[in-house]
C-alpha cells in the first residue's frame, strides 16, 4: 500500500513556487489588510485551475506539515476533482489510483502521530479521507466497466484497515463514514463534485452497495463491539483518549452506514444475488433502468442485498448497549463527557435511521426485520426506563435525549413498521404502557420543569418531545381500524387528554409566577407557536368529547378579579386555547362544518358546548372595559385569547342556516352581547394593538357567518360601532389598522338580505364611511413621514384586497381615481422603499380586481397611466441600489413586488373586452417594456431569490399567454448569437440580458422563459412548467405572421430558443418534473417555425441547428470527455428532430364544422403530442445518462 512520495513527485522549480506560494497565501489570510486577505484567497482559488494540480497536491502535502495549508491545498484537489483524469502520463504522478494510495499511507501515518499526541485537527483530517474516497470513484468511473479495481480496492483497505492497530482502524471508520455520507448526499451535487453523469453516478452507488458494503459491514461491526468491550471494562477515571475516539469513531462510522439510501434502481434493489452480479452487469441494469423512467428518489426501502446485514435483529440490543454505556460514561467521567455524549447522540441517529427501515415484498429478511422492529422497541422501552430518573432536573442534553427518543418512537410506530409491531410483535397492553411511560415522562418535563427554567434550548427540545408525544397516539389510532381504535380510546383519555390539559394549565400558572411579568402577556402569540401542537390535541380530543368537555369545565380557572394573579391570566389564556381548538376548526371555504365527532355527539355534549361558550362571553363581558388606562387593568393577551376563542366558534355554530343544534334565543342573545362588548373594547383598548387585532378577527368571523350577516349590520349599535371605529382609524396603533378595515369591508360585502334589511342598502350604507376614512388618511398623508405614509398606503391595499369588486365595484373605482395621488407620494418620498413598496403593494390589489369591475374598459387607460408612473419611479429607485454585494432584503422584496405587479397588470390587460383593444394593447406594450427594462439588472446572485424567480416566471408566463402579438411586434434589433441563458456559478453574471447587450424583447424574454425552465426546482416546478406551455402558445402565433421587416430576427430568436432548450434537456442538469414540458416545448416551437412562411421554412431552421450543435458550448472538462461528447450530441439531437417534425397531427375531415373541426385538431394535437413523449423519453433519459456532465 505504501508509496514514498519522492517516488511520485521529483522536485523542481515549478513545484517549490507552488508550495512558497500557497504557504504565503495562508499567512496572508490572517493579515489586517483586506488587499492581502483578498490577494491570498484569489492565490488559493486558483490553485484549483492548474492542468498540474494532482503533482501540486502531492508535493505541497508532502513538504508542508502546517494545517492550513494541507487544508487548502487538499480543497483545491477536491474542487479540480471533476475534470482529473484517471490517467495522466504528462503528470509526473500518472495515476489517481497512485495519488490515492499515497494519502491512504499518509494518513495512517497521521493518524498513528495523531493518537500519539501530535496535532492533527479534525477539518483537515475529514478533508484528507474525503480526497481518498472521491478520488477512488473518480477513477474507478474512469476504468471499463468490467474493471472498477480504484472503487472496489476502496472497500478491500477499509476493511482490511478494520483489521488492524488502531490508526488503521481510525482511518478506515473515517473512509466508511465519508463513502457512506457521499453517496447519501444529493444526487447531482455528487455527481458534480466527481463529474459524472448520472448513469455513473448510480452505477457507483450500485457498486458500493453489491461489493463493498457486504465486505466492510462484518468488520464494522466487529470494531463497534470491540472498543465497546474496551471502553466498558476501562476504569471510568482512566479512559485513554484514543479509545474514546476510536469507540466515537466506530459509533460514527455505524451511524452513517444506517442512514444508507439503498440504491434506487428497482430490478437491483429487488436482487438477492446482487454481490455476486459482475460490474458489466449493474452497468446494464442502471442504463436499462435510466432509459426507463425518471431519475429515482431514495427510499428508506433496503435493498435484498444489505436486509441480511442492517435489518439484523441483533441491531438495536448492540446500539441501545453503546447508547447506555455511553450515557453512564459521560455522567461518571467527566473528562470524556463530551466524546461519550457524541456516541450518544451518534446512537439516537441511528436509533431513528433503523426506525424507518422498510423492506421489499417477498423479501426473505422478513422474519428478521420483524424481529428488529420488537428489539428495537424493547431498547427504547429501555432507554427511556434509564433517561427518566435523570429528567429530574430539565437540562439541555437529557431534554434533547428525550426528543430523540420521542421521535424514534413517532418513527416506528409509522407505515408497515406499526402494523407489524400492533398485529405480530408485542402485546397491545405492553405497547399502551410504554407508550404511556413516555407521554407521561414528557408531561413531567414540559408542564413541571421547563415552566421554571431560563433555557430556551431546553423549551424548545422539550416542546418538539410533547409534540412527538401526542403524535405517538394519533399515529397509533391511525394504524388501528374499528373496534380496536375504540378500545385505545378509553386510554388516550385517561393517560394523555385529560393530562394534556391539566398539564398546560398546571405549567401556564407555573411559568406566569417564574416570568414575574405582571399580566403574563408574551413576545410571541401562543396561538401561532403552538398551533400543530394543538391540533393534534384537540384530534385525540375529540374522540373523547365527552370526558375531554367535563375536563375542561371542570378546570376552568377563577373568575378575574381585581387582585387577579399573573398565574391566573396566564391560565385563562391557555383555557381559552385548549378549549377552542377542541369546539371548533380555523374557517375555510364558503361554509365552516362542524367538526365531526361534534355534529354525532348527544345532547350533553351540546349542553356542556354552550356553557363553555357562555363561560368565555362572560369573560369577555368582564374583561372589556378594564383597559390599560383603569386603575385595575386586565391582561391584553387573555383578553385578546377569550377574542380569539369568540372568532374560533363563530363560524362553526352562529346562526347556521342547517344542522344548528343550539334554539334560536341563543344566536340572538349572543348578537346582543356582543355588539356593547365590541363597542368597549373599541374604546377602552384603544392604543393595544393585540387586542384590536383579537377584535378584527371577531369581525372576520362574523362575516364566515352567513346567518349571523343577515341581521349584523342592520343593528343600530353595530353601525354606530363602524362609525366610530372609522372616525378614531389614525389614533389607533398602524398595526391594527389594515386588520380592522380589512375585516370590516369583508363584513360589509358578505352582507345579506335579512328582515331588516336588503344587503344592497346596507352596502350604500357603509361604504361611504369606509371610503372617507381611506381617503382622509390618504390626505392627511400628503405632508406626513414616510412610516405614516407608508401605513396610510398599507389601509388602501387593505381597502383593495377586501373589497369584493363583484360587490363593492364603486369602492374599487374611487381606489383607482386616486391612483395619480399615490403616484405622487411616491415620487415625493423617493427616498424611501417602505413607501413605494407599500404602494406597490396596494396597487397589486387594486390591479387584481380590475378584470372583474363592470367599468374595466373605462378605467383601463387611467389605470395603465398611473401603473407606469408608479413601475418608472420604483425602477428608478432599483437602478439606484448599491449591488457589489447583491441586492440586500429591502431590495429585493422591491424588486419582486415590481416583477409581481407587472404580472398582474399584463393579466389584467389580457381580460380586458374586444372594445379595448387599444387601450390592452397599450397596457401589454407597457408590462412588456417595464419587463424589459429590469431584466439587465437580474443576475445570478438575484435570481437566486424564491420570491424573484417565482415573480419572473409568473410575468414570462402572463406575457407568452396574453400578450404574443406585442412580444412578436417587438422583434427589431435582436442580437447576434449569445450564449445560453443557463446559471452558472459566477453570482455576478447577466445570464439572460447579458452586460451591455441589447436585444429585443421578443429575445429578452425568451431567454428569459429558457432560464426558468433550466433552473427550475421543486418550488418552481409548477410555474416553470406553465411558462413551457406559453412557448407552445407562442410558437402557434407563429404560423399567422406575414413577411416584414421584423421576420429574420424573429427566425433567428426561435431559432436560438430551440437551441437553448435541446442543451438543456440534453447536456445540463435538470429537474425531472421538467424533462417532458421541455421536450413538449421544442416540439410545438419546432413544428410553429417551420410551418411559417415568413419564417423560411425548414431548411433555415435545420441549417441554424446544425450549426450552433457543432459549436456548442460544453462546461469545463477533459478534452477527451469532450470530444465524446460532442460526437454524441449531434445525432442524439437529430433524431429528436426527426422525430418532432414527425409528429404532425393530421388534419381535420374537410367535411367537418368549424367546431368539430376544431375540436378534432385539439384531440390529434394532444394525440400526437403524447405519441411524441412515449416515444422520445426513454430516448432522452438514456441519452442524458451519457451526455449529462454535472
């Protein structure tokens, strides 16, 4: 194995300037002087570009012992890693398999000096076996197929390193981890580092699977058990460094190995003979696999071939045996307390990666997987019988300790791990008590001990455990069907419920009296922060009702008085809470139902209902005019809960026009007492922003209620209540305003007609007074700062979005005659983002609502003067940012406000009446250019914001689909040939509107639809695949185009747009949701140019392709990659061109109605183009599996 570097690398000039050079660079990156930091880091980045950069590697880590160096030098191999060839002989070391071999040496040589006392810090040593690892898959998918020796001879050293000393042991945990953690990260970031593409990238993982692990997991093992042997019989005061960090390394090392993602190709996955397959053998199986279907997703499934080793029943006694010793070890030793609770925590990792185990069907592991799951509850059972007489005190690591055990108990009690545990491995009653061991210990610890402990750390695990807890349950119920979920019940009552409840209010009075804060309120809203907790509460609740009820009313704090304790307030806050998410679900949709287990409950569940309801309007009622300025104050943050449990029940049970269980006398004497409490709380609460926020929720409710609107705003208390709300708007705290005028305009526009009267008459009531208060703070505004302008603004954008335009068009109209007056504050207050965002934020909400208003086409040009008064100021602000270090949060919550109005505008041009075309013509050349105009300002670095990319994608799509006749209007002075508009991993970029490029906007936006097709993503998907349909939509338009001036630059940005689109389906890394609209893309462009007169046909467009295929753009690798490359690429896209042009649809029967007609070209179209994907493919996936270089 040994190889002296002198051997591999002689000495010379080039080589000494090198070392001197990086050693330089290191000491400078220390210097106070930013010209010498930045000098040296260009030094180091560019050590990376060197064709010598394997002969510089050797030699600097070779001749230099000092840390950073090797740190460095070590991280330049690693980024060249993609390009080296497994055989160089211009190099003097000619071989990566001989590189490997000499690091492999050295670090065992490290390693020995290391655990000797010497220095070797654990980032360099974690740099060095990950070169070992990355090298040896760099040159075992360089080797024949039938000889991968570098990769396999990988597996051979680590497990005869196993069988060594101790530093050989060392090392080879350390490559078993690294291999095990390479091949488990992202698919395409692997093969990026190692350059491969994907059919090597799973060919690899295939091998490692089928060879290597069955060689190195016995061995494993065996290290594991040994050092744990070892370390149980040291004395506790005496345990020698070396062997914790052998046991933390073998414990490591096993963890990684149980976080394997079997490899996700079925007919291998599903082989029980897979070690004995020859690689020739799994290469076939991976490219038949790839030409079959997309690229897979990991699964927790393991594969025949490892089931044998990792779903061992021996598996979990042996991890619940290190985790124990390593618990006892970091109590007794405190020296070794940090390495023992890294096992430790190494353990619950694995605890949960072994939880998730599922195996194939006709595996024949099954009895052993089996047997696993019950030793596997057994040990947790275990551990938490040894974890709860140390919970006694709440500190941060057993608290963590219990969320981990919580958490692996949620795992294997999910999918077919639960049906099995239920129905063959333990006894039901067994199972029910640990599990009611367990809900009880994090009761303990979450209502009796993290109530009076400072630690946020120690909430959060403790928090995270309860709700693993509750999750337990409803997981359990889940997986138990008919009479034995109803026989659990009974249990979930008694041992989690009533506890559940008892509990909370047990630690709200405990944590008000440790806080010492006076009326309990908090920083952040309960409400929110426990929300998922809380409902699965309120789930395992409701299956209960009747005891759950009778808990509640029996536990219902005092009632408030003068001398009311923090404890108390914090109670009723929590009362209201608990008992609101059991009565009632959050509204949704036209209709909120009755939760089920409510409408099928008896009487006495109705009556104990009601009372509850009269409990907390009571509270309300005592609560309301005890204001911050009365000498006796009550809590805001109960005051805003008891608000927040009145909006809760509203929806559900006011007034419900079916299925109401409560008499008629009920609705009307609420109505009546809410309206003075209301009107109180108005008044006394008036400068408490939470409490009129809880109060704008009442009225939102109240609008949920289609019952309770018939009669709402006929009272004359309630009109009197608006009025005055309006009238005092400014006083009131900016945060509550937009809320309150948001849910006052939907209460208006959600009136009905009642026997009082019509909701027509009620609308001309109200409305006036809404729009006067809007309109007044709007004025008032004018000389105002810019954080009262801004807030004046954000009332309008309430006003906009509330208001039904179906309903309330005369609201929308007065909205939009004030435009030219928004635009003028923002030109006023340039100065200042927060006012022109939070204009564009409301003339978002206005320009939405315009396809519906009756009087569109009248307000349309209006709207478009003042929509571009507004976009030519905010670009003007955008232009103006600094951008050395990219666009900062501010700017770019800008600039995708800009992108989204836009969008809107160009949407809301495209419904506009065919009596508008001037004026939606005039609109669309507006969207178009103020698209147009931002696009040089969209690198890399921005595009890289969700919320940006999401903005861009809308508007391209708005802008394909409604506005094609002004994109192909706009086609003049198209450039010449650019490169394709693909991310790249220079940040500073101009991708799609290059550096002092001008083009037409038919072009810009083109590239700008490639770019977000290219980089689509999971959270883009959707938007990126509708952009895919506009091109189709696009190229359709292109048949109706007579000649003109403007024809050759519309063939040559098509023709560019083709091209872009075939390397990326062909030679980029792409989303796989992508593959087919891509494909679809090309084909409908493809067909929409050539079958265009003004366009010249066929010929031209196959000229253009062969052209730009030949010359196209590769990224960076070696020549002889290259070459194969480029002599793939041409055919595989002449066949895809074959095949496109091929699949025209026929045409209709001449004999044909213009509607059947119609209807028949749309089904052939759809006919051909699903032929055309069935077809092509598997033929892309293949070809993309040779092609594709990440």
């Amino acid at each position: 194995m040994a190889t002296v570097a002198a051997s591999l690398v002689q000495r010379d000039a080039r080589l000494e300037q090198v070392l001197h050079g990086v050693q330089n660079a290191c000491a400078k990156l220390g210097s106070a002087q930013q010209q010498d930091i930045d000098q040296a880091t260009a030094m180091l980045l560019s050590l990376a570009d060197s064709p010598h950069i394997v002969d510089d590697t050797c030699y600097v880590l070779a001749h230099s012992h000092d840390d950073a160096v090797q740190f460095h030098m070590l991280g330049a191999i690693l980024h060249a890693m993609h390009l080296l060839d497994a055989e160089n002989n211009a190099l003097q070391v000619q071989s990566l398999v001989d590189m490997r071999e000499w690091l492999l040496h050295a670090a065992v040589d490290r390693m020995r000096a290391w655990l000797g006392g010497h220095t070797w810090p654990a980032y360099v040593r974690t740099r060095h076996l990950r070169v070992i690892v990355m090298l040896s898959q760099r040159a075992g998918c360089q080797h024949a197929r039938a000889d991968p020796s570098p990769l396999l001879s990988l597996g051979q050293h680590i497990a005869d390193l196993l069988d060594a000393d101790e530093a050989c042991m060392a090392v080879g945990l350390g490559l078993a981890s690294i291999l095990a953690e390479e091949r488990n990260a992202d698919g395409s970031q692997a093969g990026g580092r190692l350059g491969l593409t994907s059919d090597e990238h799973l060919w690899c993982h295939a091998l490692i699977e089928a060879k290597i692990w069955p060689l190195v997991l016995p061995p494993l093992w065996r290290v594991l058990h040994q050092t744990t042997e070892h370390v149980r019989q040291a004395a506790r005061e005496q345990l020698p460094d070396g062997l914790m960090h052998l046991w933390l390394l073998a414990a490591q090392a096993t963890t990684a190995v149980f976080s394997w993602r079997s490899v996700p190709v079925p007919m291998l996955a599903k082989d029980a003979e897979l070690p004995s397959r020859t690689s020739e053998q799994l290469w076939t199986s991976v490219q038949q696999h790839n030409s079959a279907s997309d690229t897979p997703t990991m699964t927790r499934r393991i594969s025949l071939a490892l089931s044998p080793f990792l779903c061992h029943s021996d598996v979990p006694p042996l991890m619940g045996i290190v985790a124990r010793l390593a618990t006892s070890i970091a109590q007794e030793a405190p020296a070794q307390s940090l390495a023992a609770h890294r096992v430790t925590q190494a353990m619950y990792e694995a605890f949960l990666h072994v939880a998730t185990y599922e195996l194939h069907p006709d595996d024949p592991s099954i009895s052993g997987w089996t047997a696993q799951r019950a030793a596997l509850l057994q040990q947790l059972h275990t551990h938490m019988e040894a974890l709860a007489p140390r919970l006694s005190q709440a500190d941060d690591r057993n608290v963590a300790s219990l969320q981990h055990m919580t958490h692996a108990y949620t795992c294997i009690l999910g999918g077919p791990s639960g049906r099995v545990l239920l129905e063959q491995a333990v006894e039901p009653e067994t199972l029910l008590e640990a599990l009611a061991r367990v809900t009880a210990t994090c009761f303990h610890v979450a209502f009796e001990l993290v109530p009076v402990s400072d630690e946020i750390e120690v909430s959060t695990a403790c928090e995270a455990a309860l709700e693993e807890s509750l999750g337990l349950w409803r997981r359990l119920l889940i997986a138990l069907h008919g009479t034995d979920a109803s026989a659990v019940v009974e249990y979930v009552s008694t041992h989690v419920v009533i506890p559940y409840q008892i509990g909370r209010l047990k630690a709200a009075a405990l944590a008000a009296e440790h806080d010492d804060n006076e009326l309990g309120e908090e920083q952040e809203r309960d409400v929110d922060l426990y929300e998922e907790q809380l409902t699965v509460y309120a789930a395992l609740a409701r299956m209960c009702l009747g005891s759950t009820l009778a808990s509640l009313a029996a536990a219902a704090p005092p009632a408030p008085t003068a001398s009311t304790t923090p404890a108390v307030w914090e109670q009723w806050h929590w009362f209201a809470l608990l008992t609101g998410h059991v009565l009632a679900d959050p509204p949704s949709g036209e209709e909120v139902m009755v939760p089920e287990a409510l409408q099928s409950a008896p009487p006495a569940t109705h009556t104990a209902l009601v009372e509850l309801i009269h409990t907390f309007l009571a509270l309300v009622q005592a609560l309301a005019p005890r204001g911050p300025e009365t000498p006796h104050p009550a809590s805001p943050q109960t005051l805003a809960s008891a608000l927040w449990f009145t909006a809760r029940w509203i929806p559900t049970y006011l007034m419900r026009q079916t299925g109401s269980h409560f008499d008629e006398s009920f609705h009307e004497h609420v109505l009546d007492e809410l309206v003075p409490c209301m009107a109180t709380i108005a008044q006394a609460w008036r400068s408490d922003a939470e409490v009129l926020e809880a109060l704008a929720r009442v009225w939102d409710s109240l609008a949920h209620s289609p019952g309770a609107m018939r009669v709402w705003l006929s009272k004359p208390a309630v009109h009197a209540l608006v009025q005055d709300t309006l009238s005092h708007l400014e006083a009131l705290p900016e945060t509550a305003q937009g809320p309150l005028v948001r849910a006052l305009v939907r209460c208006i526009d959600a009136a009905r007609d009642g026997p009082m009267a019509q909701a027509a008459q009620v609308r001309e009531e109200y409305f006036p007074m809404v729009m006067h208060s809007a309109q007044a703070r709007l004025e008032a505004a004018q000389h105002a700062p810019p954080a009262t302008v801004a807030a004046a603004l954000g009332l309008w954008q309430a006003l906009a979005e509330a208001s039904d335009p179906q309903t309330s068009g005369a609201v929308h109209v007065h909205l939009f005659s004030q435009l030219p007056a928004i635009v003028r504050l923002v030109h006023a207050q340039a100065q200042h983002t927060d006012v022109q965002m939070a204009a564009l934020g409301a003339v978002i909400a206005m320009v939405r609502a315009l396809p519906e208003l009756e009087s569109l086409v009248e307000l349309l040009p209006r709207a478009c003067e003042g929509v571009h008064g507004l976009l030519e100021a905010v670009h003007a602000t955008l232009i103006s940012l600094p951008r050395a270090q990219g666009l900062d949060a501010t700017g770019e919550e800008l600039l995708s406000l800009y992108l989204k109005l836009i969008h809107e505008w160009i949407q809301a041009g495209g419904a506009a009446p065919l009596e508008a075309a001037s004026a939606t013509s005039e609109a669309r050349a507006m969207g178009l250019a103020a698209l147009t105009r931002m696009l040089p300002m969209l690198n890399v670095d921005v595009l890289r914001v969700a919320s940006v990319r999401e903005g861009l994608s809308d508007t391209v799509h708005a802008l394909l689909i409604v506005a094609r006749e002004s994109l192909l209007g706009a086609a003049t002075n198209a450039a010449p040939e650019l490169p394709p508009p693909f991310a790249t991993d220079d940040a500073r970029v101009n991708v799609i509107v290059p550096r002092g490029v001008d083009m037409s906007p038919l072009q810009a936006v083109l590239r700008a639809a490639v770019f977000v097709m290219a980089s689509a993503d999971t959270l883009t998907e959707a938007a990126a695949s509708a952009v895919a349909q506009g091109l189709g939509l696009l190229a359709e338009a292109l048949a109706t185009l007579s000649p003109s001036s403007v024809s050759h630059s519309i063939q040559c940005s098509v023709d560019a747009v083709v091209c872009d689109l075939l390397q990326s389906l062909l030679l980029r890394p792409l989303h796989m949701s992508m593959l087919t609209p891509t494909l679809l893309a090309i084909r409908k462009i493809s067909l929409g140019r050539v079958q265009a007169p003004a366009l010249g046909g066929s010929a031209t467009f196959l000229t253009y392709l062969a052209q730009r295929c030949a010359t196209v753009t590769l990224p960076p690798m070696p020549p002889a990659e290259e070459a194969r490359v480029r002599a793939a690429y041409m055919p595989t896209v002449e066949h895809i061109l074959q095949q496109v042009l091929a699949s025209v649809p026929p045409p209709p029967p001449s004999t044909a109605s213009p509607a059947l007609a119609a209807r028949a070209t749309l089904k052939d179209e759809m006919t051909a183009a699903v032929a055309l994907n069935r077809l092509l493919r598997p033929f892309v996936l293949q070809a993309r599996g040779t092609l594709v270089v990440r």
